[in-house]
C-alpha cells in the first residue's frame, strides 16, 4: 500500500532489506556473517515495490533501495513529516480517506525528499501510516478496488530465487502413479492448507481475547468464509463459549482440520462440476506448518485415509542456503498457486512489525520499512503486525 501511495503521488518508494526475528532464521547466530540476519527484499518478491519495471509506456519513478536514497537523499535535503502531526485527525476514517489525506500532502510538497517518520511509541501504538486498526478492520476494504486493479498489485511475482526452488520441487506435488503426472500444472491439482502450530495455542487464545475479526482482505464479501465476532465477550477478556469459536478457527483438532478439508475439497469439486470444468481431482494435500512433532505425522497418517494420492509438507522440499533464506517465500507462493488455499482469516504473523518511514526522493520514489518488536501495552500485551 505503501507503493500505491508513492505511486499516485508520483513519487518513489523506497524499499528496505528484510530483518526476520532472530528465532525464525534457519541459522544459528555463528553462522551469521551480519547480526540480525538480513535479507534482500527482491530475493522474496518480485514487482515494482522492490525495484521492478512499470508496465511498457508508465513512467512512474521505479523504486529504489534504501541504501541508494542514502545516497540522492542525504539528511540535509530531508523534509520530515511526523505522523503525529497527521492521523489523530484519521482515526475512524476509511482506507480511501486515509489514502487521499497522505497522497495530497505528498502531492502538495515542493520537496524532492520526503521522509515520512512514525511517532513515538508513547504516543501511537500504531504508528504506520497504513496501521494495523485499520487493516483489522472493513474501512480498509475500500481501497480493494483501487489496490487490485493496480500495477502495484498486478506485476507482483515470485522472485527468481523463489522460482528457482518451486521448479526443483515441483516433482513433490506429482502424485505417485504416472497416469496423473499427465497433468502439466500439479498445482491444479493441489489443496494447501496453512497450520501454524508451536507458539499458536497462546496467541489464538489473545485473538479471542482481542475479539478479533478476520483480517485485511479477508475481510471481503465475495470470499466464501465469514466470520462475525461472536458478541458477549469484553476488551481482553471473552466467555468461554466464545474462546471455543476461535479456537476452532487458529487451533483446531485432527478431526476439525479433516472435517474442514473434506468440506472444502467436496465444495470444489461439485463446483468444477456444475461448470462443467472438471478435468481431474484435486488429490494432491499440501500442508504448511511449522510443527515438526508426532502431531504432524498423527495428522498425515488420518489424512491418509482420506483418499489422497499424495500428501506433502513444506518439511519435504528440497532447499539449498537461498532456499531456505526465503521459504516462507516458497510457502506463501505454493498456497497461491493451488487449486485450493484453507489459511487462517484470523491470524496476524508474529514476526517484528514494520515501523514504515515512507521516504520520499521526487523523481526518485522510495520507501522505507523498518522492523523492530512492538513495545508491550499498559496491560502487558504484545500487539504483532502485518506491514
């Protein structure tokens, strides 16, 4: 959104390497030549928020890196604008009127550097610019038309890396026999599902808690799952009977995942029937997690009898250094390719949340993404954010 931003203003964005939280890298810190661990951004994306060309005849200012704006924009030639100076008058305003606000400050400067910078934690628990109450939220589903229909949006792709690593694995997603490998795309005949285990139990007990909705375009009416915040419950602290709603939905037993998966796979293919663009069965599972224990392998072996030529996790590719630097990359592109994608509508990713400084060189649109922890609340809560 951030590039859209910078794009309608005419400006370029400025993007940053990624930073992941420590305990998520695929290395120990001896293995690490740089502490924290940081990755190319356009080695997990590719797209004109990382660099990429505009399509043929736009001549929007293409991206740069943070390190270049370092360069064409020293801190001499900085205009800095606070967002405290700008969203205490946003609050409750939709995504459009938060989007329109910004981009006619960023129209209206002379400067050719802007550099937009968030306000102290003290003062803004939620400081971006494009903040996480507002992508937890319907008022940002008014900026879905605009943001889908977008080049931002449109020539976003995989990296090569991450193309690289799908084309050597794709052999997984084959099922046994070699009458199906006939097929030419095995993610036609995939269905992935998202389960994230380990710290999860903890943190789907805080969404109910939060009494928290789906999020972002999850949010949007033409999708098939909906879910209305059972009422009842108060701010951090809900009934039992409305904790066990949400856990159905971010903690679920080998029984509830079946149930859901038959549901799901049955609802596709009687689709497919009714339009009569039933070529093959969806008989590939695809399961990503990061549970490693019994419990995966309990869940396999009931999923066996389900009738599944072939079952899969993320632990079974094959990855090299570059490949396991970005799959989750990897994962995210697998889930988007198949057939059918069960995620979790109410899940906010636990990784450092993206403090964003949208910096601004005109000519030369940048922007800027800064990861760091979200200091705990009055109440000793973690908030984690996407963005």
């Amino acid at each position: 959104m951030n590039t859209l931003l910078a794009y309608k203003s005419n400006r370029a964005f400025v993007f940053a390497d990624f930073v992941r939280h420590p305990q998520q890298y695929p290395w120990p810190r001896s293995k690490s030549y740089n502490w924290p661990p940081r990755t190319p951004t356009p080695a997990l994306i590719s797209g004109p928020s990382f660099g990429g060309p505009w399509e043929e005849g736009d001549n929007a200012p293409r991206s740069v890196s943070e390190d270049w704006f370092e360069i064409v924009c020293p801190p001499e030639r900085r205009r800095v604008i606070n967002t405290r100076d700008v969203k205490p008058a946003l609050v409750n305003a939709t995504g459009t009127e938060i989007f329109e606000t910004w981009q006619k400050i960023l129209l209206d400067a002379p400067e050719s550097c802007l550099e937009i910078q968030s306000a102290d934690f003290s003062e803004d628990l939620h400081p971006q610019v494009f903040d996480v109450m507002l992508w937890v939220s319907t008022r940002v589903l008014s900026l879905w038309e605009d943001f889908s229909k977008s080049p931002v949006s449109r020539l976003l792709r995989a990296s090569p890396i991450v193309e690289r690593v799908l084309q050597q694995n794709e052999r997984i997603f084959h099922p046994d026999d070699e009458e199906k490998r006939s097929v030419t795309d095995p993610y036609s005949r995939t269905l992935a599902i998202h389960l994230r285990r380990t710290d999860y139990e903890e943190h789907c007990l805080k969404l109910a808690n939060w009494n928290s909705t789906y999020y972002s375009w999850d949010l949007l009416d033409f999708l098939p799952d909906k879910f209305v915040p059972p009422p009842g419950g108060k701010i951090d602290e809900n009934t039992p009977e409305n904790i066990e709603i949400y856990r159905k939905h971010c903690w679920p037993t080998h029984e509830e995942i079946r149930q859901r998966i038959r549901d799901v796979r049955n609802d596709y293919m009687e689709a497919l029937r009714i339009s009569r663009r039933r070529t093959h069965d969806v008989d590939v599972l695809y399961i990503l997690t990061d549970d490693t224990s019994g419990w995966l392998d309990d869940l396999k072996g009931i999923m066996a009898n389900e009738g599944w030529r072939a079952i899969r996790t993320n632990h079974d590719l094959t990855l090299d250094t570059q490949g396991k630097d970005v799959a989750m990359a990897v994962d995210m592109e697998i889930a988007m390719r198949a057939a059918v994608f069960i995620g979790n509508g109410v899940s906010l990713p636990l990784i450092p949340f993206a403090l964003p400084t949208l910096t601004i060189f005109r000519g030369i649109p940048v922007v800027f993404i800064y990861k760091q922890h979200c200091p705990p609340t009055a109440g000793g809560r973690k908030d984690a954010h996407k963005h």
